[in-house]
C-alpha cells in the first residue's frame, strides 16, 4: 500500500461520461482504473449468451460461482479491456441489448455482493479510481475524494450516439433518451445501492463543460487532497 496516494470514486447518472474521464485522471496521476460499469455489463452479456432468465437466482448464482472476470486497465493508452471467462467482450457490451437490461441486473443482490467483493479486494492498495453508481455510498465510502457527475439527459444521449457511431453503432437518439431516463429511474429508486450523492461528494455538472475541463477538475481536487496528506 502507497500511504502517499488517495482513492478517488466517481458516481453518476448513465452517460455522463464517468468511465472516459475516470480513465484519463487514472492515467494522468498513474492510478489503476476500475470501470464497475463495465463489470455489471459483461455480467448481463453472460446472462443474456447463456439464456438466463432474471427471475432464476439459482442459475445466475450458479453462473455467477463459475464465472471468471477480469478488468484491464493500460494506464499508456488509456483504454480498458474486459474479459469474462477469458473471452474479450469490450466490444459486445456497449450495444443496447445489454444497456437496455444492465439495470435491471444490476438491481440483483447477489450479483451485487459478488462484484462487491471484487471491487473493495482491488482498492485495497490505493491508488485506484473507480466508477459507478454506488462508489462513494457503498463500495468505497472511505474514499479521500468522491465526485458526483450529472449532465442533462439530451447532452448525455447526444454524447453516447457519437460514441456508439464511432463503434460502427446507428442509434437512433431518442431510444437513447428513452434509454436513460429508464436507467435514471431504476438506479435511483432500486432498493439495493440506489444511484444518491454521498454526503461528502463534490457535485459536478458537465453538461457546458469540455473533456479537458471536466477531467482538470477532478484532478486539480485529486492534487488538494494529496497535499492535505503531506502536511
């Protein structure tokens, strides 16, 4: 454990670009990045290939005891590879399928608990910026720094059909819209983990903020922090 680096969670609404600027503050400051998204993605990619239904725990349980999952995160590049069971589904957890049913998985209490487990074993050393939608409330509430992104919903579905075009993704932008204000509406109000800002989050809006802006700011509270540590 790095007693001189701090633990930064960033928690938000769907597409208000946490995972990109998690991962470039992560790269500037030379942190490990954990996209927590990403996991309940490639977990809902592996329910919906296997056919399993929702409503039967006991094969999710069984799924979820077999499974294997890892999250790559090259700090050069700034990119971010996810495997489930050694196959890479980066590329096959962006599409709607998943984004219209990730949730509702999420809302699963034994998934929940087993990518808990994951999540809180990674942070141990420090170091580590991680996102999500419970970072700061229940994974890491001991977190040094904790941020809370939002952006107006046609900002955010703008923002997600020009990263699923670049994919090779036509979305059509208001099933996007749709998209998000049925996730805002689940996350808010599921009664495991809601999606609330934590008490002693830092709120941050970016709907009229650049990329650059938005990262420069977490890191410059990043710097803060780090320097109340040295005194």
């Amino acid at each position: 454990m790095n007693i001189h680096n701090i633990n930064i969670a960033i928690d938000g609404f769907s597409g208000c670009g946490k995972s990109s600027t998690a991962r470039s503050v992560a790269s500037a400051m030379g942190y490990v990045y954990l996209d927590t998204g990403a996991m309940y993605r490639a977990i809902t990619y592996g329910l919906i290939s296997n056919n399993i239904p929702l409503q039967r725990l006991d094969l999710i349980e069984e799924f979820l005891n077999q499974m294997t999952i890892e999250v790559h995160f090259h700090n050069h590049s700034g990119k971010t590879i996810v495997t489930l069971n050694k196959e890479n589904v980066e590329a096959k957890i962006r599409g709607m399928e998943v984004s219209n049913l990730v949730s509702e998985v999420s809302k699963i209490k034994i998934v929940r608990d087993k990518l808990l487990e994951i999540q809180r074993k990674t942070a141990e050393n420090k170091g580590i910026v991680m996102d999500g939608r419970d970072i700061g409330t229940v994974v890491l509430p001991n977190a040094e720094l904790k941020i809370f992104m939002k952006a107006n919903v046609e900002v955010r579905a703008i923002r997600r059909q020009q990263e699923l075009k670049s994919q090779g993704m036509a979305v059509d932008l208001q099933e996007i819209k749709e998209n998000f204000k049925k996730r805002d509406k689940i996350d808010s109000t599921r009664e495991i983990a809601p999606l609330v800002k934590a008490k002693d989050a830092v709120e941050l809006d970016t709907s009229n903020l650049s990329f650059e802006e938005q990262v420069s700011f977490i890191i410059n509270l990043a710097q803060n922090k780090l320097n109340e540590k040295l005194k």
